[in-house]
C-alpha cells in the first residue's frame, strides 16, 4: 500500500505495458507518474516479492478532477481527461513529458474514451449523448448526437466495431465509420426492480489473428451490470453469452495481459450498513475467460476506483480513495514436467495456434514445438504427458497423449469441457462444474476402460464413454473446484467445502470430507494418508485421512487437521518418496517442511516441479514465458533448486561422526601402544631375573 504524493483522492491508474510506468489521476488536477524498483532495470517483472514504489514526474495541465487515464502505447503517448471536458495528449521526450495536444469539449463531459488497438483513432463517449472519433493529431473523423446519456465506450479487438453504452442499460454498436449496426443482447438480471445499468465494459485486445480475424475460442468480451452478473461474450453477436454471479457491487474489472484472466472489484454484501454493502472492505475476484473463479484478494479498503495489471499480468495495482494497492499475481501456466522433459504451452502473437514446446532438461536444448489450437490443461506422469485441447467439431476436447519427443501417440476425445485435470499413472482424470471422468490408459496388456460420475450421485459410478451416458437433468447446487490424484484415488472439491473421496476401481465406496472452507486447491501426499488444503485466503492446512471419526451409515468422514498452517500459500507440492515432505510456496519465498518443522527456505519465483530425496526441483516460468521463443539456454534460465537444512545437518552429522571415530581409533593405538610396551617392560624384568637366578 502506498499514498500518492498529495493525499489526493484518486479516480484512476494505468498502467504502460511496454515500458512499465504507472500513472494515477486523481482530485486538483492529479497527473503522477510512479514506477516499482526492480533489482534489474531491465526485468520487467522481476521477483514476486515487495518492492520500491518510486514517484516520477508531476505532470502540470489539469486544474480539475481528473477522472480518467488511457496509454497509447502504439503512438508512445498519454492521455487524461478531466470533469471540465478539457483532454490532454501527453508525449515524453528525453525521459520528460509535455502535453502535446490539448482538446477542449465546452458545455460537456466526456464519460469515457479508448484508443483503437493501434493508437490511430480514440473514440469518445460524451454526457450529453455525442459520439465521436478522432485521429491521434486531433482531426474529426465523424460526431454524432445519439441522444443518450453515454457511459463507456469500448473498439472491437480487430479496429472494426466501437461499442457505446448508455445510462438505461444498453450497449450499441457502431462501426469505425460511424455507422449504428445494432444492439447487443444483454442478460443483466434482476436488480430489485430497478432498471439494471451497464457498470464496466472491457474487450481484450490479444485474440487477433494475422489476417484480422478474430479467435473466438474463449470470451473476450466482458459486460459488468449493477446486478452483479458478468456476462462474457466471444463476440458481440455472441447468442450465447456465459452468464457469471460475481455476488458483488461491481465497480471496476479489467483484463490481463494475454486475456486469460479477468479481474473484477467490487463491495461485498452487508446487513449492518445502510446501504446493504460492506464500506470498509473491497474484494477482488480473479476469473477465468469461463468465469470460472481462480481466486480472491481483499482489500482493507472501498471503493475500488480503478484497477490495472503490468506487462506480465504478475502484478495488479489498485487504487482505493488517497491510496494505491500493489498485489503479486502467480499465474497458473500450463506447463509439466515428466522423464526430464519440460512440457509448456503458450499463446503466439499473430496465429490462432498455441505453441506447444518440450525442453530437455539434461541437455539444456529445445527438443520440439508443436503448433497446437487451444490447449487448455498439461499434466504428466512418468513418461508420458496428456494435454487437454478445446475442439470445435463433434467433440467438446481430446485428451493428447504424448511422449517426451512430443509425438501424440493417443488421443481421445471427450464430451465435457475440462476446468481441472490431473494424471497418474494409469489414469487422466477432468472434471468440469458437474462431472467427473477417468479414463485408464491402454497399454500392450491392458485395454483403456472409462469412467463417469455425477458428482452429486459418486456412489453410481457409469462405466463406459459419454456414448451411453445419460447426463443428469436436475441442476446442482454445488459446483467441483479442484482436483488431486494419486495412483487410483481422486479427491474432488466442491465449493460447498466439502471434499470427496473416490476410488477409480470401483471396489471402495466413496466417502465425503467436510471442510468447512473453500477448497481451492488440493494435494495428496504419496501414501494417501493427508491432504494439503488451500482455501480463497491462501492458508494452507493439512487434513489427516486416518484420524477423526467415522460415522456410521454414512460416506461422511471428519478427518482431523492438523495444528500446522502457513498463510499466503499459492502453490503445494508433496515428496514423492516421503509421505510428511512437502514445499510451499509462500509468497516469493519456496519453504520445504518435514511434519510441521520447517527444514529451509528460500527467496525465488520459480515453481516447483519435483521434491524427491529432500531436493526441490522446479522452473523460473515467468522467464520461460517472457519470451518463449527465444532459447532458454540462452537467456540463461535456472533450473530452481532447494537442498534442505536437514541434508547440511546430516552431512554435519556424518562429520562428527567421523570425527568420533577417529578419535576412537587414536584412543585405541594409543592404548595398545602402551599395553605393548608393559608387555616389553615385563618380559625384560623376566629376563633378568632368570640370570640372577642362574648366577645364585
């Protein structure tokens, strides 16, 4: 948390995805630039950790509230608008910025403005219902009164379409010429009898092919109402929008930098205020393009007037009244690693295919990149990796089975979008909100077999494919969040916070965990004895499987936690060859655990991959997917390691050991050597007296 200089009240924050300043407008006339201190200047999204806010220039123009901020990072520019009406184009030169242009709107004011995806044109949304669009030098390229009292104004990814909103609730869209085309369809909900209005609207601009088509694979398109639904669009003519309860008072939402992840900001529900909304709290939830819920970040503040990530989308910056809140985001990439090889995909400038790459992790070197249309989830699993790809045919995905060369060798498709995956040896298992499927396998001696189970029915397992699989009617109340395999044991969160336990076999009845908090991800260690628990506050806790109580007649078991949790938790990962080693990452720092007892920390970015044999193995991602294109030897990428404490201490240990022993050893000479020379001083005193005797 920071404090602008000033103590102005701010209205909003953006932050430049090419050179990584962050400017924040605010109250009298509030212009200031700010940037985050990294270790290196030019590591852009360097270690997720606390850093350096650092001010920069003031910039001296507005004399009124300025209430909005938009980069033009094509024309390398900087625009604000204030409640006068007065915009201004700000360009730097030489490490400065100047106001290089400065339009004035008497007798108005504009609600809203965005610049089309090349920084060409701005379209401007105006209070007393005018339009327009202008080129960067100020030219009118066409105006127009609708008649409306406009609020938010948004270009279509490809430069085409222009929406406009207005008060009452509708959306319009224009083409770049100005011509009305249509409405959008718009599904707001009820809002307690009121008319539902539009309270943000953001389209990404990233799904954009070589040949200006759109990539409509997953929504792009986000629609905030005052009811607190989303509705998320692949296009504007979209029949069939996903329609998201955020059970918020939205206020601002924006998206990441490749679009996969949607960050909205609201008020949580009250009954001790007046107004029915908490005012002292402010939550952020993190979606998926699906709206499917990643996770959560409150802040000890409301309202929330803007919200921005950073080129890397590993930071999001978020203004509340006098103050600006920096969070560290940790993406869920799609990456595995299995038999040496590290498996990754990422999205490619300009092409509607992914790239999938495999890197020898032994020889250091780029073993193949696939060209790939939407892979969703990578798992692995001894020699083999399974990737989940989206379709558009017949089949809703296909499971990819492939070796460490990257060669498909199986596919299979399946007929339920998966939003969890994981892999064990003999099996992939996906699951979307409702159903969970397994699929074993084949190999020379065993045939493959699947499995399907409605996860509000897991003692009725249907063996067999989605072929003879009668889907349920009746809709569920509860939602599946996250998934943990191990061998032939799944467990399955639910957001009810009740966790289930289903044996893949089908010879154990399943049995039901109940929580009492949101299981947002789950781990399994290797003998299936506990449970690492990551609820939406980051705090990690262990559940013991083998204690607690059984109830009888019943699949509900308690289990016990244990005393041990760490906050801050976004990742967990457990020994494959230990069943009480585990690491966590806690914020920028990788901690190993034996039991409860912490063995070693460290301060890292990277993810961790394998823990075997006390050592961490894992991958600075972030550095990988900066620039996938480039050779990771040549960037000079890390493999992450983590030797704990207790192999120092061991080594120690074996030191004095040997140390002990030697001394022994020196002991035992030294006691032998004196023996021997008792038995010399004895044998000399015998010998002596036998002459004596003899000269008697």
């Amino acid at each position: 948390e920071i404090d602008v200089p000033g103590s102005h009240v701010l209205r909003d924050v953006a932050w430049n995805a090419k050179i990584g300043w962050l400017c924040a407008v605010g109250d009298n006339g509030l212009v200031q630039m700010l940037r985050l201190d990294t270790v290196n200047e030019d590591d852009v999204r360097g270690v997720p950790g606390d850093c350096t806010v650092l001010p920069g220039q003031r910039l001296e123009g507005h004399e009124a509230t300025v209430w909005a901020v938009r980069w033009n990072e094509g024309q390398h520019q900087l625009s604000t608008s204030d409640e006068n009406g007065l915009t201004i184009v700000w360009h730097e030169c030489d490490g400065v910025w100047s106001a290089a242009l400065r339009r004035e709107h008497p007798g108005t004011v504009s609600k809203d403005f965005e610049w089309n995806p090349d920084g060409a044109l701005v379209a401007t949304s105006f209070e007393d219902g005018q339009a327009s669009v202008e080129r960067v030098n100020g030219e009118l390229v066409w105006q127009k009164n609708l008649g409306l009292e406009l609020r938010w104004v948004e270009w279509s990814p490809n430069g085409e379409l222009i929406l406009f909103s207005d008060a009452a609730g509708a959306v319009h869209v224009f083409t770049k010429d100005g011509a009305l085309l249509n409405k959008v369809s718009l599904h707001p909900g009820e809002n307690g009898g009121e008319p539902a209005t539009v309270v943000d609207m953001r389209w990404h601009f990233s799904l954009t092919g070589a040949d200006g088509t759109e990539q409509f694979a997953a929504p792009s398109l986000a629609l905030a109402f005052s009811t607190g639904r989303l509705q998320l669009m692949r296009h504007e003519a979209d029949e069939r929008p996903l329609l998201v309860p955020t059970g918020l008072k939205i206020q601002r939402m924006c998206w990441n930098h490749d679009g996969s992840v949607l960050a909205v900001a609201g008020s949580l529900p009250s009954t001790e205020s007046e107004s029915g909304w908490d005012d002292s709290l402010s939550l952020v939830k993190f979606l998926s393009p699906l709206g499917q819920l990643l996770n959560e970040l409150r802040i000890p503040a409301a309202p929330v007037s803007a919200l921005d990530f950073d080129k890397g989308g590993l930071r999001l910056a978020v203004s509340v009244n006098k103050h600006i809140y920096f969070a560290n985001v940790r993406p869920n990439y799609r990456w595995a690693v299995y038999e040496n090889t590290l498996v990754f995909a990422y999205a490619q400038p300009g092409k509607l295919e992914d790239a999938l790459a495999f890197w020898s992790v032994d020889r250091k070197a780029m073993i193949a990149v696939h060209q790939v249309s939407n892979p969703l989830h990578i798992a692995a699993h001894g020699h083999r990796c399974c990737v989940a790809v989206r379709e558009g045919g017949v089949a809703v995905a296909t499971l990819e089975l492939r070796d460490t060369d990257g060669d498909v060798r199986t596919v299979k498709p399946i007929m339920i979008y998966p939003l969890h995956m994981a892999m064990t040896a003999t099996h992939v298992i996906v699951s979307d909100n409702r159903l969970l499927y397994a699929w074993r396998m084949p190999t020379e001696q065993v045939a493959e077999q699947e499995y399907i189970w409605d996860a509000d029915a897991f003692n009725d397992v249907h063996l067999g494919g989605f072929e003879t699989f009668r889907r349920p009617k009746r809709r569920s109340e509860s939602a599946i969040v996250s998934l943990a395999a191990s061998e032939s044991t799944v467990f399955v969160g639910r957001d009810t916070g009740v966790v289930h336990r289903v044996v893949l076999n089908g010879l154990e009845e399943p049995a039901k965990y109940v929580l009492g908090c949101f299981p947002l991800q789950l781990s399994v260690n290797c003998d299936l004895s506990l449970l690492g628990i990551v609820d939406d506050d980051n705090t990690f806790r262990v559940l013991d499987l083998n204690q607690g109580e059984n109830f009888p007649d019943s699949e509900v078991k308690s289990g016990a936690f244990l005393a041990h949790r760490r906050e801050r938790v976004w990742s967990t990962l457990w020994a494959v060859d230990n069943a009480t080693e585990y690491v966590l990452m806690e914020g920028p720092n990788m901690t190993v655990f034996n039991a409860a007892t912490k063995l070693r920390q460290r301060y890292t970015r990277g993810y961790p991959a394998v823990l075997k044999r006390g050592r961490v193995t894992g991958f600075d991602m972030d550095e990988v997917l900066l620039d996938p294109t480039t050779d990771l030897q040549e960037k000079g990428v890390v493999i992450v390691t983590l030797t704990p404490v207790m192999a120092v201490t061991k080594i120690q240990a074996m030191a004095r050991g040997a140390s002990v022993r030697a001394r022994v050893r020196r002991i035992r000479d030294s006691t032998a050597r004196e023996a021997a020379a008792v038995r010399i001083q004895t044998r000399a005193r015998g010998a002596r007296d036998g002459d004596r005797v003899k000269r008697i």
